[in-house]
C-alpha cells in the first residue's frame, strides 16, 4: 500500500504494533480558534459543547490533518476536581485556586475524588463533543485531545501558593499518585466516548536521577496502558524545551509504549530535527508555537524549517507545542499537510 492511501486509523494501529508508519501522523493541536470562529470568549467557549462541536467542523475544512482536536485546556483536570480557574480576561488563563489550603505539604483540602472528577462538568462537556463528532464525523479523522500529565498536575497541586508557578523540585510522590489517578480517570471517560489520540501534557518533568522518577514513570505508564486497551494512542508531549533538551537522551529512552514529542526550543532550521540517532517509532516532534505566527517568524524562514524537519528524524507524529493560537496563520498549518504528501 502507498504510503498516501493509508488512513490515520491505519497509522494508529501500526504505531500501537511498535511498526514504524510510511508516513507521520499530523495531529496539530488546535483547539481555541474555535472560539474565534464562534466569536465567544474562550472562558464560555469551554463550556459549551454545541459551539464547540460547530467550530471544530469548521476548523476541520479550514486544517488539512489527520484529527481534530475535540478538547484542551490545561485546567480541565485543576477544575475537575473543584479548583476554580484564575482568568485574565475571557480567553487568558491565569491559573488555578483550590478549594482549599495545602497543609503540611500535602494536596490542597476539599478535593473532589478521582471518582467524582469524572462527573465534573468539564469533563462532562469534553466527554460530550467527543460523542457528538464521533456520530457527525464520516471521513477517518482520529478524535484527539488534551490531558495534563501527572507531574505536572502534581506540580499545581503541589505549589497551591505559587502563584501558577510550576516547581519540579517541590512535588512529591504522594501528589504524583493523586494526579495519575485523577488523570487514569478521566482518560478512561476520553476512549470510552470515541477518542482515538490522547495528549498526555508535560510543562515540567522530574530529574531522571530524582527520588520521584520512578513513581512518575509508573503513574505514567497506568494512564498509557488504560489508553492503549481501548486501542487508542498515547502521546507524550512535553512542551517545555528545556525538559525536553535536559530529558532527550537519558529519560525518553526508558518510556514505554507511546509516542514521546518532546518540544523543540528554537523555530531555527538547523535545529528544527528529531535528529537522526532517534529514529524510532515511538518518537515524534512538537514545533514550536512561534512558527505560526506571521508576526514572529517569517514566512520563508518557517517554509524551510518545515522542509527540514520533514526531511529528518522521520518522526512517527508531529504535532505543536501546545494549542495553536487563534490567530495563527492556517496556512503554515496546511503546508505542512502538503509537504508530508508530496515527498
């Protein structure tokens, strides 16, 4: 079979196999454009899955790839289990408030439980677009979307008085296992409605040689192996390039049975490359935001480092750091779609 007649599900159920696909799966995070599109604040956008479910098959005809992001916000699980998300305006969050205070270093009080989260009215919504494009979609569009992962929730819970500032060095096991049952949870409400990728979001990473590695790995790999039951792919984005740089060599060789995108730090095309020593099916990349905005990158310099980054590593995904803005430029979006398909 040519590698263009292969369908993403195809793909999917190669990379679920440890088979290196003939091509990379484009999944592109893009999420709060429908908010523009539905011209709403993406505070209300959020919670409503009529517009959301509108916007994202308008999204679909605007972007060539091969998904649709049905749901991301990086508070979804902070508000699933009862914390109230800080904003700056209507379409810029700021962080998260609990409940309640974090006393002797443990998680926040008032807490929902990992079974209750599930029936917060976040989840609820993104369980309910999921349903609704799975019946609406009839081409072979994989239903992907965005989960925290559980360092990093572990990292919110952990630093209640931070102000949102994320610091690796103050999470404890006990904060990890919370987060990753949490997290098992609401991934298991994700493919049980039809989702086919699920995003496991990674703002910070543990140190390989830490006391909490070993439990982040293992919390980890439960969310991974619940997502793979239900014969759907798990995806390790971390979006930080740092952790990413400091982790390539030492940590993402030790993951296990998922695809890892670690974020690249620079839109630079030289350095715009999975690099050849890592090519390997269970890799792929993250481009940076900033390659979509035509106010920071030139078109001709993100031209070339697409071609480059094509050219090189042959990562099993490419996917973003993150979700796209709402005023990036779709087009760099789609030129990726065309030079996947013609080299």
């Amino acid at each position: 079979m040519m590698a263009e007649d292969y369908t993403p599900r195809q793909i999917v159920k190669d990379l679920l196999q440890g088979t290196a696909p003939p091509r990379p799966l484009f999944l592109p995070i893009v999420f709060s454009l429908g908010a523009r599109i539905e011209n709403m604040p993406l505070r209300s956008f959020l919670t409503n899955p009529t517009k959301i479910t509108n916007a994202l098959r308008q999204i679909r005809g605007r972007v060539k790839s091969d998904g649709i992001t049905c749901y991301c916000d990086r508070f979804l699980e902070a508000q699933a289990l009862g914390g109230a998300v800080e904003w700056e305006s209507g379409d810029h969050p700021r962080g998260a408030r609990w409940p309640g205070p974090a006393v002797n270093g443990e998680v926040p009080v008032g807490l929902r439980s990992p079974e209750d989260s599930v029936k917060s009215s976040s989840v609820i919504t993104a369980t309910e677009v999921i349903r609704r494009l799975k019946s609406l979609m009839r081409d072979d569009s994989l239903l992907t979307v965005c989960l925290t992962g559980p360092f990093t929730l572990g990292a919110l819970l952990s630093n209640a008085d931070a102000d949102g500032e994320l610091r690796a060095d103050d999470v404890q096991s006990f904060a990890v296992a919370f987060s990753a049952a949490v997290i098992a949870r609401i991934a298991s409400a994700f493919v049980e409605a039809g989702a086919n990728v699920i995003f496991i979001r990674e703002d910070v990473l543990p140190a390989p040689s830490s006391e909490v590695y070993p439990d982040w790995n293992s919390s980890l790999s439960s969310t991974v192996n619940i997502v793979r039951f239900y014969e759907a792919l798990p995806i390790l984005l971390v979006t930080d390039p740092g952790a990413a740089g400091a982790n390539r060599s030492e940590m993402f060789p030790r993951i296990r049975d998922c695809i890892v995108c670690p974020a690249n730090g620079s839109p630079e095309p030289a350095r715009l490359s999975t690099g050849a020593e890592e090519e390997n099916p269970a890799r792929g990349v993250a481009l940076p935001l900033e390659l979509f905005n035509p106010h920071e990158f030139p078109a001709e310099a993100s031209d070339e480092a697409l071609r480059r980054m094509i050219s090189n590593g042959n990562p099993a995904v490419i996917t973003t750091a993150g979700d796209v803005s709402a005023m990036a430029d779709v087009r760099r979006l789609n030129k990726i779609w065309e030079l996947l398909h013609c080299s």
